[in-house]
C-alpha cells in the first residue's frame, strides 16, 4: 500500500508594516513607543527648561533687593552731608540753622527727659485710632455711595469739596464745639481721613468689570453679599489708594491740630512738641519735632502700606516679574 505523506506546513513569517497598524495591538505599541522615543528627547528638555525657570524665580524672591534698602540710605546720606556744608559755610547764623549733629544731639536731650517717647506714642496713637475709626465709618458710606447713584450725585461733590479742604481749617471750629481735649484732635483726624478714603473706594468701585456684578446677580447675591464679597474684593487696589491717602490726610490734621490746640487735656504730641520749640525760638527743638514727624509717616508707610500693597498686587499678577 503506498505510504500517505502528511504535507508539512512551514510556518509563514508575516512582516510587520509600519505603515499599517490597523488592528494590530502589538503595533501600535511599538509605534507608540517609537513616537515617544522620538519626542521624548524634546519634552524634557522643555521640562527641564520649566523647572530652571521656576527655580530661578524662586530664588530671585528669596534674595534681598538691596538697592531698595541702599539706594534711599545714600540718598539721606547726601542729604546730610548737604545740609552740614551749608551749616559750616556760615550763610546763617548757627541759632537759626541748626546743623545735624547739633539736631541729634537735642533729640538725645529730649530722648533723656522722656519728651521724645511721650510725644511719638501720643501722636501714634491718636493717628492709629483715628485712622481706624474713619476707616470704620468711610468703608459702609464710599460702598453705599458707590452702589446707590442718586446718593452718589447727590453727595459726590460734596465729598469731594471736604478733601479738598484743608483739614486745618475744622481746627477752630473742633476747639469752639469740644474745647481743649482730645475730641477736637479726633474730629480733626476724621475730617481729614474720611473724605479721602470714601472717594478711593469709589474710584476702585468704578474700575469692577461690570460682567462681576452680573455674575453676582446671576448666582443670587443679595445686595449685601454683592457689596462684601464680589464688589469690594475686586476693588481693593483702589480702596488701597484711598487708604494709603486718608492715612496721609489723617498724620496731617493730626499735627496741625495739635499745634494749633495746646493746653487744656489734650496730651503732649508731636505737635505739641514743634509748638514748644516754636514758642522757646530753639530751632533744634523744631527741627528735631519735623524729623520725627516725617520719621513716623515714612515707617508707616514702609511697614504698613507698602508691604500689603506689594502683596496684593502680585497675587493678582500687577506686580511686575511676580508669579503667582
């Protein structure tokens, strides 16, 4: 009988086509991994890229910018040096232009007797008080103002007329109404501080997008919830402005009433303190009272205001090479 042959199958090898992968699960992966090792080399180097960046900005936040502590010192250090050249070239008399050293030597004088310390902290804390209470009773009025418009065209000038008046003008009129004490010094301090911060306010509020408001509205708010936490957020760089001003507004009044309202129960200010030099005729009593006035006002600007300002702006992106 003839022996059957059983055919042999030789197994076929099928090429694997990069071009088409349609189907073919292994291919797709190794066409996958192809593109990536392709682009691979490109994304880190972008990544890597990024995070050099970042840590370059991180480590330029956390360096000191000198030149913002170095450049106003050698500014007063001219100054000085100005001021004590005059002094020696003898163009008026040492009694009328006291030189430096001779103002720092008064004020180590008046250091001694506790004037200086007694004056500083009396005329701080009237100013910090003051500036409080003004911020309490402009912030509700500058929003209802600002919310309300018949009220705002109806007193809007009017605000606007008592900045521009000068604070020391109230000074009789405080000492007639509350006499020699130290409600004269605090009405003084409003008039000065109020107008100011309710026209910054103001002014923040007319720079809101109007689309916050019809969100607001369209979310449900209340009036009261628009005004607290969608309006006066949004304008706080210019309710900031306003603030930084009636401060100003405020430190002035301040000194003017107390060296216009001397004696009775007001206490013993910086102001009180100019007056005092002024009345003695010593020009180092003077000039030593105008240089702590201006000392306080420059503090608090550089440790109140600026710092806030500073944050607030760069968490919003306004603050030029700041990152969120």
């Amino acid at each position: 009988m003839p022996s059957k042959q059983t055919p042999v199958v030789e197994p076929v090898e099928t090429p694997i086509s990069t071009g088409s992968i349609t189907g073919q699960p292994e291919s797709r992966k190794v066409h996958a991994a192809l593109t990536r090792s392709s682009t691979g080399t490109e994304d880190l180097r972008q990544l890597e890229a990024g995070l050099d960046s970042l840590q370059s900005d991180a480590v330029r936040k956390s360096r000191i910018d000198w030149s913002r502590i170095l450049l106003p010192v050698a500014a007063l250090a001219v100054l000085l040096i100005v001021w004590q050249v005059y002094v020696s070239l003898g163009i008026k008399r040492r009694d009328l232009v006291p030189g430096p050293l001779d103002v720092l030597g008064q004020l180590g004088t008046l250091w001694g007797e506790g004037k200086t310390q007694e004056a500083v902290w009396t005329s701080l804390q009237r100013g910090v008080v003051g500036f409080l209470i003004s911020v309490a009773i402009a912030t509700p009025v500058g929003l209802l103002l600002a919310q309300v418009a018949p009220l705002r065209r109806a007193f809007g000038p009017l605000i606007s007329g008592l900045q521009v008046l000068p604070s020391v003008a109230w000074v009789p009129a405080a000492i007639i109404w509350f006499g020699l004490t130290d409600g004269t010094v605090y009405f003084v301090v409003f008039m000065g501080a109020i107008p100011s911060i309710i026209n910054g306010l103001i002014s923040g509020v007319d720079q809101i997008p109007p689309q916050y408001r019809s969100v607001g509205k369209v979310l449900g708010a209340s009036r009261l919830q628009l005004a607290l936490q969608i309006i006066l957020p949004a304008a706080l760089p210019g309710y900031l402005g306003g603030l930084k001003q009636g401060w100003a507004f405020s430190w002035r009044s301040l000194m003017a009433a107390e060296i216009i309202a001397v004696g009775g129960s007001i206490g013993f200010g910086l102001g009180s303190l100019l007056d005092q030099g002024r009345v003695l005729s010593d020009m180092t009593t003077v000039m030593a009272a105008i240089l702590l006035i201006l000392a306080v006002g420059i503090l608090i600007e550089l440790l109140v205001f600026a710092p806030i300002e500073k944050r607030l702006l760069r968490r919003r992106g306004l603050l030029a090479g700041s990152t969120r």
